[in-house]
C-alpha cells in the first residue's frame, strides 16, 4: 500500500497493512532538506520538495501545505515578516478593536499570493506526490480572529464584544469555505482546519463561538468531496466531545490530553483520532523503547482507531533516527 | 474581611473591572474593581488590607483556573480588574505605606513573541502581592542582566512558547549565571519541562501560574 492507499483504506475502517504515519513537520521538513525557513514558507517548490523528500527518506504517508498561520491572515491585511531561519511573524495591520473586526471583507484566496502559493503546492504534489496523503489547510474560526487581534485582545473580546466577535468569524469562516473549495478542486484529499486557541477557552465559549462553525467548515470539506481533519493542541479534553461531534473524519489529539480512551468510544466508524506522543518529552528527548511504548499505549487507549502521529509539530531539534524510531513504531501496533 | 473588600475580591474573582463594563453580565451596572478599590482608600482602609483582598481574589481565580473551572478570556478579565484597582495603590507603593512581597522580572526570551503565558502568570503573581517589571517579549539576555542589576534580590522568570526558542532560553540562563551565580530564575512555557529546567541550570519550573506564586512565597516567606 502506498501513503494514500493506506491513509484512505484506514480512514474508511477497511484493512490496512499499518496504521498511517502522519507526524507534523513543518521546520523539522526544512532542516532535514537544507531550505531555509523563508523560503520554505513563501516558495512553494521548496516546500513541497522538502516534504516530498521527507515523506520519502521516512516513509512519511502525507504531504501538507503546512508551515504557519499567516496566509490567511494576510490576505485580511495583516502585515507578516519572513525571518530567514525563523518562524513568520505578524509586524502590524492587526485589527485595532473588536468594532473594527466586524467590518472585515470576506477575500477571495486567488488574489493573495499566499493563498494562491498553497493552491500552488496542491498542484505540485499532485504531479509529483500523488502516490501520497495530500492535505491542505485552513485556519479555523478562533484562530483565525486571534491571528487578527491578537490573543490577549481577542480573549477578552469573546466576553465583552460577542456580537461583533460572531459577525467577524462569520465572515471568516465564508473565506475559509472558499478557500476549502478551491483547495479540493485543484486535488487535495483532506483539508485540515487549525484552530489551536480553543484549547484555552473553555468549553462554554467553544460551543459559543467556535463548534458550528467548525462544523459548517468539515460539512463544507465533506461537499466538496474531501476529507476533514480538526486540528486543536493543548488539552482539548474539555471540547473533545464537541470535537467529535463536528464530525471531522480526523480528530487530532495532544499530549495534554491524558489519554484518549475515554473518548474513543465517541468515534463514529467513520472517524479516527491522530496523536499523540509529545514532541519533546517523547520524540525529541526520550529513548526509542520510550518512543515504541508511547506509540503502542496511545494506539491501544485509542482502541486501534489512531493514526500516528505526535500531539503537534516534530520539533527541528528531533534527531532523524528518532524519526526513523517513531515510523518503526507505527508498524505493528498491538491493540 | 470587610463587606467592601469582599465585594472587592469578588469583582477580582468574577472580573469585573469598572461599573462601565458589561462583564460579567450578572454584575452589570454594579461597581467594578476600579470604583470599589477607591472608594476603599476614601474610607480610609490601609493599602496593605486592599491589597489583601485583591490576593484572596487572586487566589480564587488561580484555584478555578486550575481545576479548569475558567479559562484564559475569564483569567484576562480578572487580570483587568486588578490592573484597575491595583492603578489606585500604586501611589502607597511608591510611598512606602504599602509593601510588595518581592519583586519579579518576566519576560519571553529572545527570539519569542507569544506573551499571552507569560501576560497571565505575571498578572498572576502581580495580583499575589509581587511588583512584576514586565520586560515584554523577545527579551534580550542583557536586558535581564541589566534589570537585574538595578533590583538586587529580584527573581526572574522567563516563558518560552516554542521549541525553537528555548534553545535561547538555555543562553539567557548562562550569561544570568555568569553574572549573577546565585540569582533565582524561573522558566515556564508550554514546550518546556521539568527536565528541561534542570537540564539548563534554572532553579524552578511551574506549568502553571499558581506554582509560581507558591514558589515565590516560600522564598518571600
């Protein structure tokens, strides 16, 4: 079976020779192929040739178009810095307040070059990976109006300013649709929608701001004939059930979440978690018996309904033969 | 503790910062931290018995925000709130008529723009008791080196939110500890681990704000 075969037999519960390894790599992609992390970001050949040549050197089962948060929110007008060898970082042209927020455009992905460059990188890995999981991406609801306001300004805004805060995710969640459609179209099997700052605000304002909209965007994902993945870091235990519940085919889980066995019976058939082996403590740092036991404890709590992969992104420092220990991991796991 | 310095900590508790603001919705159009703190030190209530009633707040909010009772958005309120009361003690700080348990350094290390871990443990330990001197985020190892030398007996702390600056964090340790071998440091931040601390030399690591304070109070008490 090849990453795409794999991935999508597991994905319909059918028989797979291994459970698919699907590990985050973004900086860890770059390294590995000698591109620095500009170029990695704003240069789609050299991303996708970094992935492809990681998917390849360790039998990797995706490709994605991931490397950081800001496509999106440039195309609303923020102003993002691309550091040679360090992460983007937004410089200026945030929302000032929540007022403001509410006035935002939806914008159409084809006039923004960095939307434009991962329709881009879908392309390329049709012709060149197609043998390959291929994932794009979008930014979800809450992350998306943190990106913009900030996370201070946009934490305290889902008290204070509720009404203006629901009319901005409005319209973000209309461009993320967009933009889902557009990434489907041009050949990606999955779409993956980041919303990382729920994990910090609680179940409440997670069904108040973020779930139906999550929802919209997998139902979205699922029209266009793709499949969804909800990626959340930090401990989700709280809204995991809400998590489920939006129905995304692919519901990653972090290290902080204590274990996945009390909400693997949640799953629908059709559903499978991703997770969750922390990428310091465990595939950065720790010994490969620790790797190999991580893998088999989350696997099993997961009741064999798990792709592998870590909590969030492998870290740059990971040395390549703990990657090579995490994929050995992943061949015969005992449920 | 009086009504009004209940009242007080309860506005800290729920964040409710000033009679003008709509948070929280069943504490509307009733006074906020900012009206109550002064209208106590118009009665004439000591600064050090305000201040202890915005740490009881405090304490409430570090218990609920442990046992995941609140969240991040509610932590900001409260932060809020005592910002706005603590705004009327500052004069009685500066005076000496009220005193602070210690002072504390924070910032993220260079290289690092993610403030919102280290917002919430610093408006944590601020509202314990402890003057905080915020050095804000991508914080150079001479900054900390030179705002430690202007407050002797300060503890610093320093948050790193991403695997690829805690290698930075590693540094600022070693150019504090070249200067300064017996200076207290305390690291924090959501890649960084017990292990992590020891492996770097640092003297205390919490993954969240309340171990902070706790820490902070045994070497005050």
């Amino acid at each position: 079976m090849n990453g795409y075969q794999r991935s999508i037999a597991f994905l319909k519960n059918g028989t797979v020779d291994r459970p698919p390894f699907h590990p985050i790599i973004m900086r860890w992609a770059a390294r590995h192929a000698g591109t620095s992390y500009r170029e990695f970001c704003l240069n789609p050949e050299a991303k996708c040739d970094a992935m492809i040549r990681c998917a390849r050197d360790f039998d990797l089962d995706w490709v994605t178009v991931m490397s950081d948060p800001w496509a999106e929110a440039s195309a609303f007008g923020v102003d993002v810095a691309y550091p040679e060898n360090d992460l983007p970082v937004d410089t200026g042209g945030h929302l000032p307040d929540a007022t403001s927020a509410a006035l935002l455009k939806p914008f159409d992905p084809t006039e923004h070059p960095r939307c434009r460059n991962r329709l881009t990188e879908i392309d390329i890995y049709r012709k060149k990976a197609a043998d390959y999981f291929i994932v794009g991406w979008v930014e979800g609801p809450v992350a998306e109006y943190v990106d913009l306001r900030g996370a201070s300004e946009a934490s305290l805004d889902l008290l204070m300013e509720p009404d203006h805060v629901q009319q901005t995710m409005d319209v973000i969640t209309e461009s993320a649709l967009r933009f889902i459609r557009l990434q489907v179209e041009r050949g990606a099997h999955c779409i993956g929608i980041g919303d990382a700052f729920c994990s910090q605000i609680g179940p409440d304002l997670y069904r108040q701001f973020a779930f139906e909209r999550q929802k919209m965007l997998v139902d979205g994902i699922h029209a266009a004939g793709a499949f969804a993945k909800l990626h959340i870091c930090g401990n989700t235990s709280a809204i995991l059930p809400d998590m489920i519940a939006t129905g995304a085919d692919i519901v990653d889980i972090d290290h902080l979440v204590p274990s996945m066995s009390a909400f693997a019976a949640m799953l629908a058939p059709s559903q499978v978690f991703s997770g969750k082996a922390d990428p310091v403590s465990v595939i950065q740092d720790a010994s490969p018996e620790k790797i190999h036991q991580t893998v088999m404890r989350d696997y099993r709590d997961a009741g064999g309904r798990c792709i592998i992969s870590a909590g969030c992104e492998i870290t740059p420092d990971t040395h390549p033969d703990n990657m090579r220990v995490f994929r050995k991991a992943a061949e015969v796991p005992e449920t | 503790m009086e009504e009004i310095l209940n009242n007080l900590a309860r506005c800290i508790e729920f964040g409710k910062t000033d009679k003008a603001s709509a948070w929280p919705p069943d504490m509307k159009e009733q006074d906020g931290a900012d009206e109550i703190a002064l209208r106590a030190l118009e009665e004439g209530h000591p600064p050090d018995r305000i201040l202890e009633a915005l740490i009881t707040g405090m304490e409430a909010v570090g218990r609920k925000f442990s046992e995941n009772k609140i969240f991040v958005p509610q932590m900001l309120m409260s932060a809020k709130a005592m910002k706005a009361a603590m705004a009327h003690l500052k004069p009685a700080f500066e005076s000496g008529t009220a005193r602070r348990k210690g002072t504390f350094v924070i910032g993220t290390v260079q290289g690092d723009l993610h403030d919102i871990g280290k917002n919430i443990v610093a408006m944590y330990i601020e509202g314990n008791g402890y003057e905080v001197v915020d050095l804000g985020v991508d914080v150079k190892p001479e900054q900390f080196l030179a705002e430690i030398g202007k407050r002797p007996g300060c503890v610093v702390g320093m948050s790193a939110l991403l695997t690829t600056t805690m290698i930075n964090m590693k540094r600022t340790v070693e150019v504090i500890r070249d200067a300064y071998p017996d200076q207290v440091i305390c690291v924090g931040g959501a890649p960084v681990t017990e292990k992590f601390c020891r492996d770097i030399n640092a003297d205390f690591y919490s993954p969240g704000p309340q171990g902070a304070v706790t820490f902070l109070n045994k070497l005050a008490s």
